[in-house]
C-alpha cells in the first residue's frame, strides 16, 4: 500500500509537506499542492486500507468545466473525488461531455454498457439531455451544483444564497448601495440560486433591485464583462458582484480597459476562491468553496446511493474571503 513516506521519497520532499498538500493547508504553494495531488493519485495512496470493499466503477462526467490543472475549479473537485474513491477501491474514468455524446444513448443505457455503477456530474446547465433524464433514472447520481427530484440522486454543493449574501453585506457595510450582479448562464441551476440570494439580500437591505444592474453571461467565463461592465458603469453602479473569480477577472480587465480603478472608483467581488484570485491586480475579495472537500462529500454521497441509501442534499458553509478589490465609500 502506497504511503505518505513513498509520496515523500519520489517527489523529494518532507512528509509533512506531503501531509499538507493532502489535506488542504495554507501554508504551501498552489504548485506543491498539485503536485502532492498528481502523485497521490497516480500512485494509487489510499487514506485506509479497506481490504474487503466491495469495488465498482464508476465516471465523473465532467461538461463547460475545466481541470487539467489546480487553477482551474474542476481540479479539486475531481481530485478529492478519486482520493475517496481510491481508498474505498472503486474505479473511476473521467468523461468530458458535450451536447453530441448526450444525443449519442441514453444517460441510463450509456452507464449499464460500459458497466457504470454511479456518476457525478460536473458542470451541467438544466437544459441538458442528461439532467433531464436523471428525472426517471434508476442509476446512483450525484450532481454537483445541480438538484433534480429523484431518490436515485443526490445534489453536493456550497450554501450560494448565502455566500452572495455574504458579498451584498459586506459591499452595504463599505457603503455600496448601487450594487450589480454579473451572473453565470441564464440556464445554470447555480446561477438561479445566487441571483435569488442576490435579490433577497438586496431586499433585505432596502436597496433597488434594477434590472440594468444585472448580466448573464455563459457558463462563467469571463468574457460576459465586456458585454455587461460599460453598462453598469453608465447605470452609476459602485460594486460589481461576480458569480465567479474568472467572471471578476474579465471584469476587472474591463474596467482597467475603460480607465477605471479598482476599487477605487469601482469595488469588484468574486466567488469559488480559486488560487489566481489572491494574485489578480488587485487581490479579489471573494467567497471560498471547500473543492477538495466538496469531491471527497461528492464521494461519499455517491457511496451511500450506491449501498441503498436515499440522500438528498449536501450544503457545505461558504466563507467570505476579505482581500483588496473593495474599498469603502461615503
């Protein structure tokens, strides 16, 4: 069984460094961590040795998400993911997915010829052929920021009502009333959340809701800001809040474009904490999703689908993250 000190040995570094990077500390660099990760996986480490687990195989299917790399959000993800599954000896294949695989079989046939015991679903929009075939599906799913009325499927993810309320808060106490929100696809079950959780912190504060403060874009690339940015800045908005640290990063780059400051003349907030956001110009103040921990839940609620046991829903706390794209106004 392979161990930490094996980890330590082949890539020529501490035990305790190795210990760090698997499980979550601050106190390493990105670069480590991904390393630490790669390794452990490839060397097949296990937390336990579970001698007599039942194996399956099962696939994360993985759509509009990257994650080649621990910048990206789906690394993590997908890593705590495989950890999990490692230890409990279950196989796992990674499937990216796109609108002509899905056309291609049935979410239910696909998994029972290829011998698929469960999948978690990473990155799906509610207008997709498999989210909506999840609704009569016999086979253990689990969706990550996705939920969908079947006992066979389970929904991980972080509290993103709260998490926004938690950005609109913080931007009231610094002074911002005119507060816009540039959200993710129109059709993303987590960007219906965030802007119910926009709207009701606005409410809750006394504060407008106006239509021309608000932007979709696709998916949450950053590009949604150069069509939406210019329009709040005319509208007179003050802060901009992001459904993601890349929808942020586009942003600020627009205003730069636009010869405006952040956060002097303008205040941007993100949302996921993905590594790049502490180094963006400036660092982003943003709220932080637990990933690693997310695909290790992602993990254990699958199991338990798996085993007969119907779970539901997984929330875990979100945090907000104080940094320097903020500033306090009059």
């Amino acid at each position: 069984m392979v161990t930490i000190k094996d980890i330590s040995k082949k890539l020529g570094i501490s035990m305790s460094t190795v210990s760090k990077g698997l499980h979550g500390a601050s106190d390493i660099s990105e670069e480590t961590r991904q390393m630490v990760l790669d390794a452990a996986v490839s060397m097949g480490y296990v937390i336990k040795d579970k001698k007599n687990a039942e194996k399956h195989k099962v696939c994360i299917m993985v759509e509009n998400m990257d994650y080649e790399n621990i910048n990206q959000f789906g690394y993590e993800l997908i890593t705590g993911f495989r950890l999990m599954a490692t230890e409990h000896q279950y196989i796992v294949d990674i499937i990216p997915v796109d609108t002509y695989f899905q056309s291609k079989h049935s979410y239910d046939d696909m998994m029972k010829q290829n011998g698929y015991s469960g999948a978690f679903f990473l990155g799906f929009e509610l207008e997709d052929t498999y989210i909506k075939q999840l609704l009569n599906t016999s086979i253990p799913t689990v969706l990550f920021d996705n939920y969908v009325s079947n006992k066979n499927v389970a929904y991980i993810g972080t509290d993103n009502r709260i998490g926004i309320k938690s950005l609109v808060d913080y931007l009231y106490q610094n002074g911002h009333k005119k507060i816009a929100l540039l959200n993710g696809s129109e059709y993303s079950y987590v960007s219906i959340l965030r802007y119910e959780g926009f709207k009701q912190a606005m409410k809750s504060l006394g504060l407008e809701h106006n239509k021309n403060l608000i932007g979709h874009g696709k998916y949450f690339s950053p590009d949604a800001a150069k069509e939406y940015v210019e329009q709040f800045v005319n509208n007179g908005a003050t802060a901009i809040v992001c459904a993601s640290d890349l929808i942020a990063a586009g942003a600020i780059n627009e205003l730069h474009r636009l010869g405006l400051r952040v956060p002097e003349d303008i205040s941007v907030t993100g949302f996921d904490d993905i590594p790049v956001a502490k180094y963006l110009a400036p660092p982003l103040t943003t709220i932080r999703q637990e990933r690693f921990t997310l695909g290790k839940t992602a993990f254990t609620l699958l199991d338990q689908l798996i085993s007969g046991i119907p779970v539901s829903t997984m929330l875990l706390h979100s945090e907000l993250i104080v940094r320097e794209s903020v500033a306090k106004i009059n």
